[in-house]
C-alpha cells in the first residue's frame, strides 16, 4: 500500500483548477507537476499548489513532456472533450494511471485505444464520474440491490442543464462546448446519467448495451439567446439540436432514454428514473411508488410517495459514513467521492471502480449518436468493449466505493 500518491495533474480551466483545490485538501497527495496549454492558466496551477503547500510544481505546457517523469504515480486529467481519450491512452502507456473527467468519444477508435493501453500494458484507467457517486444515484443503487424496484425493465436520465451562456461565451472564454455544439449534433455529454444506469443494470457484467437510435429536434435555443445577449455571434450557424433524445436496448431486455438539453431555459436535473417489475422511482417531482408499502387504492392505484423519503431509509452505507464524517468537494460532495476512489484504487493497487470497460463504453455513445442522427435515427449497435467478459466478470475488487455492489460490511 502506497503511502502517497504523486500525481501530476493535467488541464487547468474552470474544472482543473477546482479539482486541484480539492485533492489538494487530501494529506496522501503531492501535485508535483501540473500542465495546460496556455500560460496563466500553468501559472493558476502552479500558484494553487504552492499556496497550499511547501513546494512550487513544475508547470507544463505539453503533457507528453510531465508523462516521461519517473517520479509520478498517476495523472488527473481534467482538458477537452476532444483530448481526454488521446491523453488518458498516452499516460497509461508511459505507466502512469489515469483518471479522467467526463465527457463523450470523438470516434469509436478513440475508446478501443483506451482498452487497447489498458490491456498491453495492465495500467488502468478511469473516467472521474462523479455523478455515480450522488446521494440519489447511490441511495436508488441500494434499493436496487435489495429488490426494492423487482426486475428493472426501464431507466432514463438526462443532462438537463440551461448552458446557453457558457457555450455562447466560449470563445472568449477558450471553452470547448462553442465549437462542440458549432459543429456536432450528437448525444454530447451522455455520462452523467449513463453511468449510474448502467452501474444500476450490470452493464459490461452480466449485461451489455446492445444497440441505439437517436435523434435530434431543430436548433434554435442558441440562436435565439445569441441574438439577445451575444449578437456577434447571431449568425453562427449550430449544428447541435435543443434536445437529443437516444434510447438505448441492452442484452436483457431493458430499455435507456436518456435526453441531452442544453440549450434552453430550464433549470438543472438529471431527471433519473427508474423503473421495475415492483415499482418506480422519478427525481422530477420527487416522487415514487412501491408495490407492497406506497399506499394503494382509488382509480389511480397507487398513490405517489415522496422519493426523498426513501433516499433517507435507504441511504447507501458511503452516504451514511460520508455525511458522518462531514460532507465535503464540490457538487454536493460526489466530486470527493469520486476522487477518493482514485486515489485509494492507486494507493491499494486495486482496480478502480469504474473501468476502462466502463470508460469506452458510456464514451462511445456519443459518436454513436451522431452516427445514428446522421442517418436519419438508423440503429447503431454499441461496440462490446469487453470482447465477451461482460458474460463471466469476475466481481469488481472490494471497497467502500465499488459500484457493482454495496459491501456494508465495510462500514
Ligand atoms: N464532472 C463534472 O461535474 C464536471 C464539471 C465541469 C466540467 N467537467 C469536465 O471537465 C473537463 C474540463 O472542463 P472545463 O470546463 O474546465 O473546460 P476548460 O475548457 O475551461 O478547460 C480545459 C483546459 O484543458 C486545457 N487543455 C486542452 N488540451 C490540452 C492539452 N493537450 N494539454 C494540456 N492542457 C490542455 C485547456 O487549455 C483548458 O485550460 C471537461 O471534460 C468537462 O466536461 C466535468
């Protein structure tokens, strides 16, 4: 068991530097290098860390040069949608583990390069999904697992969240949405929601997401807003829909609809829902119904409960111990969670919870949307990134954090 863990740490924007701050907090971490492209950006880096210990890092601008140093244990990469697959591939091949922030694939080949590091060289990786680490997310997994929800048949989810002015903003800003959304029209920012689905319907163990169909509305949000606040930029021409809509068909049966929307008034959610044999449960309106305890009666059947209710009976044991031992990082605590299980993963010599598997696969469905909007919603089958394994995994190695299973025991 490492004692430390020396990590360099890679992209230095609004995210990075949050980040920085936060594992800066954790007595097990040394940051001695950090890199982004642009130089106040390097110099942020370089005085976040300095502030909060008694070193200055050495600051980067090209990350292949940060790789050849022997004296770190993993990176955190924290840079474009579009460089997280080609960094992450590198780092592992130069031996260093490689957690990275969430977003989607730019081509299918993209996430067979991640599982192609991994396997000639058994340095892993793992994407930074926070959300896998939600309060609800956690608490709706646990009731999953004690059967609460029977047989799940159907779950969605989405990236609800009104970005009107940080992706007109992003040129002045040196944000990669503006461009994203000027040129793509796809499934952009899938994760969120797709992979606490997916840790709730086994995906990549036992199941697998086998085909998907998406589709996209007109653009108009953008424009609209632009012409309001940003008339320089009245006339670009976006090619992302206001809403994609993707539904997803796994190995067993179970349906995923999951719904990016991004370019509208609204306020934030990712709009969970599960659904199963015994129940369901819907973040919006905070509502759930459980045959066998909700309330039944009258032309509708069952009456609604409160979702919030059984967040509370239901809490999973990391909750408990988490909010105990004094809720901490940012986004409402699961940025340090998700951290924490980096971090320990590295410092034990475990793999971590979410794999390179698990990585490839919920990257993936982004290209694979475009595919599919570009051919007029035609179906695409979902590479299985595992070659078969997903029919025998062995279980995840056990820990507090591992998403395959809750180990109370651990608590
Ligand atoms: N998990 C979450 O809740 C959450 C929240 C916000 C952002 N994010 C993710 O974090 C990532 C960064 O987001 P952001 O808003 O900070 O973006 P940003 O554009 O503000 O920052 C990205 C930084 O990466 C740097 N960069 C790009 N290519 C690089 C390279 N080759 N080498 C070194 N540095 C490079 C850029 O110069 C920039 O400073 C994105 O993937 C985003 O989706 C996740």
């Amino acid at each position: 068991m490492k004692e430390k863990v020396r990590i360099g740490f890679l992209g230095l924007g609004g995210r990075g530097q949050g980040l920085l701050k936060l594992i800066l907090n954790m007595a097990d971490v040394e940051v001695p290098a950090v890199c982004d492209l642009y130089d106040d950006r390097i110099k942020a880096g370089i005085n976040i860390v300095s502030e909060a210990r008694d070193y200055t890092p050495t600051g980067y601008s090209d990350y292949r040069q940060l790789l050849k140093r022997e004296d770190i244990d993993a990176v955190i990469i924290a840079t474009s949608w579009q460089t997280h697959g080609r960094i992450t591939a590198a780092a592992m091949r130069a031996g260093k583990y490689a957690a990275f922030e969430v977003g989607g694939a730019s081509s299918v080949e993209e996430c067979w390069e991640l599982v192609r590091a991994y396997e000639e060289t058994g340095i892993w990786c793992m994407m930074l999904e926070n959300c896998c680490y939600g309060e609800l997310e956690l608490a709706l997994l646990n009731m999953i697992k004690q059967g609460l929800f029977g047989e799940l048949i159907h779950c969605q989810g989405a990236y609800g969240h009104d970005l009107r002015g940080e992706i007109t903003g992003g040129i002045e800003n040196r944000h990669y949405r503006f461009r994203n959304f000027q040129h793509r029209n796809g499934e952009l920012y899938p994760t969120h929601e797709l992979g606490p689905i997916c840790n709730m319907l086994n995906i990549n163990r036992g199941n697998r997401l086998l085909t998907l169909t998406a589709m996209s509305t007109k653009s108009r949000g953008l424009h609209e807003y632009a012409l309001k606040n940003k008339p320089e930029y009245a006339n670009v021409d976006w090619a992302q829909g206001d809403v994609t809509t993707t539904m997803i068909k796994c190995a067993h049966g179970e349906t995923i609809l999951l719904k990016h929307d991004c370019s509208l008034p609204r306020s934030y959610s990712r709009e969970i829902w599960v659904q199963g044999t015994n129940g369901i449960a819907v973040e919006l309106g905070d509502k759930i119904v459980i045959q066998g305890r909700s309330p039944e009666g009258g032309w509708m059947e069952f009456e609604w409960e409160a979702l919030s209710k059984y967040i509370e009976e239901f809490r999973h044991p990391l909750w408990t111990w988490f909010r105990e031992a004094g809720v901490k990082g940012g986004h409402g605590g699961m940025d340090y969670l998700v951290q924490r299980a980096f971090i320990e993963s590295v410092k034990e010599g475990k793999l971590p919870p979410i794999d390179v598997y698990d990585s490839a696969t919920w990257m993936s469905i982004t290209c694979l949307t475009e595919q599919s909007i570009y051919m007029g919603s035609m179906p695409v089958a979902v590479p299985d990134f595992t070659n078969g394994m997903w029919i025998d995994r062995r279980p995840d190695p056990k820990c507090r954090y591992s998403l395959d299973a809750v180990h109370n025991d651990l608590f």
